[in-house]
C-alpha cells in the first residue's frame, strides 16, 4: 500500500514535471498533506486530488499527499485532523456542506468551525426534476402537489440529512406544508435514486446537477430549478429565486488548516491556496471536471461557514434530524 | 447491424498498439492489486487518475479497465489459496476453493476461476455490446419491493444451505444481520447499535468481518493445532491442470453463473456479492455429487466465479447508459470519463459511440490477455502451498491486517479484525458455518433498505409488495423454497409409512 501511493505519487509527480517542467523552478518549500474525509471517488477526493496536481503544476507547493480518511459523512476524518493537525503548517484538508449536516446530525463532538478556513473553493448547484411523464410541469405546479398532499409527494435523493435532503426540506417548507411530515426516501447517492426516478416511483428529486444532467439533457427527466443563486452558463433550468422562491443552497467544498494556525504559517498556506486558485491550471481543472467557481477568500469564507452551520442545524431541527 | 460495424471500429481503435500497452498495463496492474487484500480497484484507479490525465482518453480509459477486469481475477487467487478473500465478491470462491487447495487441487481451482472468469466476461461483454440499451430500461424499473423479494429468495436459500444444522446457520446469520444493523441508518441517518465509536458509525466492512472470520480464524485454528501435532505441508497431488472430469463438471455452472451474474451486475443495487450466492447454492442443488460440497467441489468455485465477472460486466451497463456508477470502481472510472468532459449517460452510445465500442472491444482483449497471464501463473501460485505451514500463515495474517489497515488505516478496524479473527475461531471449534454471517452482513442493510423504501413509496401499506408482478412471484419463489424441503421431507416419510 505504502509503495503503492509513492509510486502513485512519484509518476504524478513524473507527470506534471514533465508538462509543466519550466514552471518548477518557482516551487516554495511546502509539503504539504491534503486529508480527504470520504473513500477514494468521492467529490472530496477529487477536490483533494485536482488540488494536489494543480498546487504542484503551479509551483506553490513543493510536494502534496492525499490521505483518504473515510467514515461518517466525514466526521471521522475531521476528529482525526482536529487531533493530528493542530498548529500544523503542512497539514490541510477538505470538506464541504455534508460535513456540516454530517456533524449535526450524528451528534459528533467536532465540527468545521474548530478548524481554520482557508479559502471557498467550488460551488455546485443541486436541481430539482421530476419524470419525464410527471403531470408537474413548472416549480409552483410542484408546490401546488405539496400542499395538497405532502405525505404523498414522494422525494428521492441522496442519503439522509445531506444537502439533497435539506434543499427538499425548504422547498416543502416554502410551499407552505410541514417539513417535519416530508416524505424523503434517502439512496445512497445520485445514481441509485437515478434509477428509482426513471423507474417512475417518485414524484420529486433532487441532485448534484452533474449527476443528473445526462438525463435532463435527453429529455427523460425535466429540471424545474436549480438551487444556485444566479443562472448558470448551459443549464436551462432557472434558479429557484428567479422563480420567486428565495431558497439557495450550494453544494460547496471548501480548504481549511488545522486548529491554532496562526501567524506566517497560515498566511504561507493562505498564499499557496490563493495561487494556486487564481491559476489557469486550477481553472482548467473546473472546466474539465464541470464544477462551478464559487471561491471566497478567508474572511468571507469563515463567516458563511458559521452562517451555513446555523442554518442546516434549524432545517434538520425542523425535520427531525437533530435536536 | 450498427453495432456490429461500430464493434468492428471498436476493435480497430483497441489493437492500436499504444492501447494495446495500457490495455496490458491495466491487467497487471488489477492482478496484482486483486492479489493484495486491502488495495481495491477502486483505489488504484483513483491513484492513477492524476496521472492519465495526460493520456488521451481511450487510452486511459481501457487501462482502467483493465485494471477494473485484473481486479476481479486476482481476488479469487487469494481467497483460494490463502482463504483469504480481498473483496466481498470473492467470499464465496473461498468456501470451496481454499478446501480444494487444502486436499491438494488447487491448480484445477485456480484454472476453473481463471477460465470461468474468462467465459463469463466474454460473454457477458458480448451482453454488454448488444444488450445494454434495453436492460437498462428493465433494470430502472426494478423497484425497492423488487429488491425485497430478490433478497428473500438469496436469504432463503443461503441460510437453508450452509451449516450441519440449520440452528447452527441461522445462528451465524443472526450474528451478520447484528452487525449489519450497526451504523448511521441510510434512511433516517440515526446511528445505530455504534456505542458512541464514530468508526462504527458507517458499519463494520465486509471486507473486515471476512477477512477476520476466514483468514484470522483460519490461522488461530492451525496454530492451537500445532501445538500439540506439527501438520505437514500440503501435497500438490495429481495434475495442477484441470482433468476431463473437471472440464465436465465446470462448463455448466461457467453458463449459469454469467446468466446469473450479468443481469443481476446492471441492477442499480445490484452488485456482485448476490449473484455468487445464488450461484453456489443453484451449483449445490444441481451437482451430482453435492456431498462434495463443503470439502471441495469445483462446480462451487466454477459458478461464483463466473457470476462474479459476469456481474463485473453487468456493472458497466447502469456505468455507459445512465453515468450511474454501481461499485466504487465504477465511481472513479466515473470520474475518470469527466476528467475529459464526457458525461457518460444516455447521450454516451450517440455522442461518443467511437469511445464506447473501443471499450468494449479492449474488455475482450483485456480478457484474452488475463488469461494468458493467469494460466502460466497457477503453476506459481500452487507453489505458495509448499510453503511450511507456520510461515504461511505468518504471512497470512501480516497481509490480512496489512490489508485491512491500507484500506481504513484506524486501530478500531484492527480491534475489529482481530476480535473477528477469534469469533472466526471459536465458530470453527464450535462448528459454526462461517459464511452466512458474512451474508448477513451483506444483505440485511439491503433488505432493510428495500422493505422500508417499498413502506415509505406506499405510505406504510404492505400490500405494495404483492401488487408488482414482479415482486410478488419473487417472494412466491422464496416461499417455495422455505417451505419445499420440509414438505418434501414429510411425503417421504409418509411413503416411508406405507412400505
């Protein structure tokens, strides 16, 4: 396993020398290590891994390792950073709006705030569809059936308490009926309540746009809205607030130091973070792998940290997810 | 005939000899991950993500199919020789396998996986190329209550099989269904049975639980053995090739298994692990010499390994027609199609036909060529066994917990394997069949799932599960199979009366 990541690494390494070669020569001293709190083929990894080739193809850190620290919609991993990564200047790791869910609703002792927020990465849009065959046509038809019948709307999704949840929540509430008595059946990720959309045996779902897009674009299933704030460049579907709901939810990721970092350590992590964000490389990455800009500095990103951790704790409160 | 001429294409782009390297690149790499406990496919594409960013992406996609194919055939290696098996899908090959390696038929073993393996992807690739479109549109509408009734009939007849009493497999099985109810529950994402240890709260791995309960138990028992009577290595006897009789009792469960494990592969939840189960009980039922079962019979490594390639293949057809990744592997090789900006999905055969054919086209050449790699090697492979045993297992339980800690580096999953390792024992020494907690383990999350999926769709009505078709015959089939040994017993004594 050991040899395994060094060759891993070494012929990544290999690799973007080879390409990126005559930009090498800037590289600054940094070694560092990214914790990825979820299994290899997650979102987080592939942040996690798309950040390690682009700081290194960039020159703003020497060297960067991935280490997978799955379990628990990543609380595990971000209990284990909190003890390893105290004052640590090499130390980063990655997590997103599950992690903020995830700590609430398993009750854990840690969550992202006893972390140091470096900087706002990527920024996706959930959508909600329904079949093809649905006699729901626009968002307010959507609304129309939750309030006649919540209960009877079936919503399918990703696993409970994570974001597909929680935006299906406020929509439910935004029409006016009970979130407590939504009726959610959780999958355990985009592609298994794929199968139970096409399949005809919901009314309503909601994913990462990404996940789906295959579908909306053939026709076999109709996008009503998006969550993101703004529209987006080649998604049809409007944002909810331009449909005169004001719900947004972003499904964002995000780069955070260890506990206690202060002073030239962080700001030397800072820097190595910005750049590498600002780079043509780390736009390339985003293009590629379809996934939204949504960086937001430190300051501006600690405070929506703190924003976003009250507001998924009062819709899981109001759906019975936490207390 | 489109997709014949667009195979043909196919063909042509994967004999290119740059994709024939990362094709060959691909097999043995997967082999020798497969080989390994602990290091999955999944992780290994993962890690070369990064790197084939800079192939074209063919290339790149076919190594990694490759490796996905490589993987499948190097988990069976270990859990016949070492009854070690590094993935769940493998659990089942090491029931018999590891008995016919212990009585000195490991090369017929090894070969009947290999070839079976070979068959099944061939013809399950060949069910890939033609079949797709239209299983996928069969395999969206298998509902929650589907799934139910597919996991009854499988808990049924796994748990009626195994085990010199029926009380003594049921009580293994309630031990996995125990441990499979431990964690964060999917549907209310309330933790369960965990103690307050964040490490339980996604469930104990199946990987864990097997391997403790197999290779750990297995190495306790050999040592509270040795003490008092040093065994001898076991003697390769006979041919390490597979003799007539072995051709004629493996061709069938090779058909069978690959008509079980392709279908069952393109369900969304489908997976590998059921297909081998049903297999390896259908394979008991059918041979012709079912006494052989439990000391070694090759039809039960035939017909699991065959399913499990097959359902390897299945796998891809949810992967290339919907973007719906099935398997961890499957997640990456996901990520591995956007990294170039193609979403696979229903626009995947019109938009990218080229890139789709050469795929399936390098998974035949992907398959010819682990064969060729694979054959040459039982010889090798065999030689493991000469070994002394002490060594051997020394190294068994070194690569076990290596394994183990390379997949979830955390001591509670070494506490875990270990307190495995001596249930493992005591389950030996007190003659508890092994495999049905790992079943449990398996299919009670699934079932669970299913059943309260199935409520929740119908607002609590159980009638949701006799009104589909389809449901319904699947929960008769299992009520059949529950109830027909014990009538049949009963009409026997009854004939038995009036003689």
């Amino acid at each position: 396993m050991r040899n395994f990541m060094k060759y891993g690494l070494m012929a990544a390494i290999v690799g973007s020398v080879l390409s990126f070669g005559s930009l090498s020569a800037t590289a600054q001293d940094l070694e560092l290590t990214i914790t990825a709190p979820a299994g290899a083929g997650g979102g987080w990894d592939s942040a996690s891994r798309s950040l390690q080739e682009a700081m290194m193809a960039t020159g703003n850190a020497k060297s960067v390792q991935v280490v997978n620290v799955p379990g628990a919609g990543g609380t595990v991993g971000l209990a284990q950073f909190i003890g390893s990564a105290k004052g640590s200047p090499n130390q980063l790791l990655v997590a997103g709006i599950t992690l903020v869910g995830a700590s609430i609703s398993n009750k854990s002792p840690v969550n992202l705030t006893q972390v140091t927020p470096l900087a706002r990465l990527t920024g996706d849009p959930l959508v909600i569809v329904v079949s093809k065959d649905s006699p729901i046509k626009t968002i307010d038809d959507l609304l129309a059936t939750i309030k006649t019948d919540v209960a009877k709307t079936i919503w399918v999704g990703g696993s409970a308490g994570g974001a597909d949840h929680i935006l299906a929540a406020l929509v439910t509430k935004a029409a006016g009926a009970d979130p407590a008595k939504i009726n959610y059946v959780a999958y355990s990720g985009g592609g298994e309540s794929l199968a139970a959309m096409l399949g005809g045996q919901a009314t309503a779902g909601v994913s990462g746009y990404g996940e789906w897009e295959g579908q909306i674009k053939s026709g076999d299933l109709r996008a009503l809205a998006i969550s993101y704030p703004e529209p987006i460049e080649g998604i049809e579907a409007k944002p909810l607030k331009a449909q005169g709901l004001d719900i947004e939810l972003v499904n964002w990721r995000g780069i955070f130091a260890g506990p206690d970092v202060q002073g030239a350590d962080l700001d030397a992590l800072k820097a190595a973070v910005d750049n590498t964000v600002k780079s043509e490389q780390w736009q390339a990455i985003l293009k590629a792998r379809g996934w939204s800009d949504y960086y937001a500095p430190t300051d501006e990103f600690k405070t929506f940290i703190a924003s976003e951790n009250d507001r998924v704790r009062s819709i899981l409160t109001s759906i019975g997810l936490a207390d | 005939m489109d997709s014949i001429s667009f195979l043909i294409e196919g063909f042509a782009l994967a004999i290119q000899p740059a994709n024939l390297i990362y094709a060959a690149i691909g097999v043995m790499i997967g082999t020798a991950v497969g080989v390994l406990p602990g290091i999955g496919p999944a992780l290994t594409v993962a890690l070369l993500l990064p790197v084939t960013f800079k192939l074209d992406p063919g290339g790149s996609i076919i190594m990694f199919a490759g490796i996905y194919y490589g993987g499948m055939y190097g988990g069976s290696t270990t859990a016949i020789l070492l009854n070690t098996p590094g993935e769940s899908a493998s659990v089942v090959t090491a029931l018999e396998g590891n008995k016919m390696a212990r009585s000195g038929r490991g090369g017929p073993a090894l070969a009947t996986a290999a070839i079976g393996s070979f068959v099944a992807a061939l013809i399950a690739t060949l069910g890939l190329a033609f079949l797709a479109p239209i299983l996928v549109k069969v395999a969206v509408k298998f509902g929650p209550w589907d799934y139910f009734g597919l996991m009854l009939i499988a808990f049924v007849t796994v748990s009626a099989t195994f085990g010199s009493s029926p009380m003594r497999g049921l009580t293994s099985l309630a031990f996995g269904l125990w441990l499979g109810l431990m964690g964060i529950d999917q549907l209310t994402g309330q933790a369960r049975l965990t103690f307050g240890v964040p490490e339980l709260l996604d469930g104990v791995e199946v990987t864990t639980l097997a391997v403790g309960l197999f290779a750990i138990g297995e190495a306790f028992l050999v040592a509270s053995r040795h003490l008092h009577k040093p065994e001898k290595p076991i003697p390769v006897k006979g041919s390490i090739w597979m003799t007539k009789e072995d051709w004629g009792r493996s061709w069938k469960p090779w058909l069978r298994g690959t008509v079980l494990g392709f279908p069952i592969g393109a369900l969304p939840a489908g997976g590998a692990e059921i297909p081998t189960f049903l297999s390896y009980n259908i394979e008991r039922r059918l041979s012709r010499k079912p006494q052989e079962f439990g000391q070694g019979a090759i039809e039960g490594v035939a017909g699991p390994e065959a399913a499990n390639n097959a359902s390897a293949a299945g796998t891809l057809v949810p992967l290339l027609t919907l973007g719906l990744p099935t398997s961890a592997t499957a997640a990456v090789m996901l990520a591995g199609f956007q990294q170039y900006n193609i979403q696979p999905g229903p626009l995947l055969f019109t938009q990218h036909a080229d890139l789709v054919w050469g795929l399936v086209a390098s998974l035949f050449i992907a398959n010819v060529m682990l064969l060729v790699l694979n054959l040459p090697l039982v010889g090798m492979w065999v030689k493991l066994l000469k070994i002394p045993l002490p060594w051997l297992y020394a190294g068994i339980l070194v690569f076990a917990s290596m394994g183990t800690i390379a997949a979830n580096p955390s001591v509670v999953e070494l506490l875990l394997l270990t307190g495995f390792g001596v249930i493992g024992f005591l389950m030996r020494r007190y003659d508890y069949p092994i495999a049905p907690a790992v079943v449990g383990l398996i299919l009670g999350p699934l079932a669970d799932n299913a059943l309260r999926r199935s409520l929740q769709m119908s607002l609590g009505d159980p009638m949701i599960l006799f009104q589909h078709p389809s449901s319904a015959i699947m929960i008769a089939i299992a009520t059949i199979a529950l109830i027909a040994p014990f009538i049949f017993r009963g009409l026997s004594r009854f004939q038995h009366d009036e003689d």
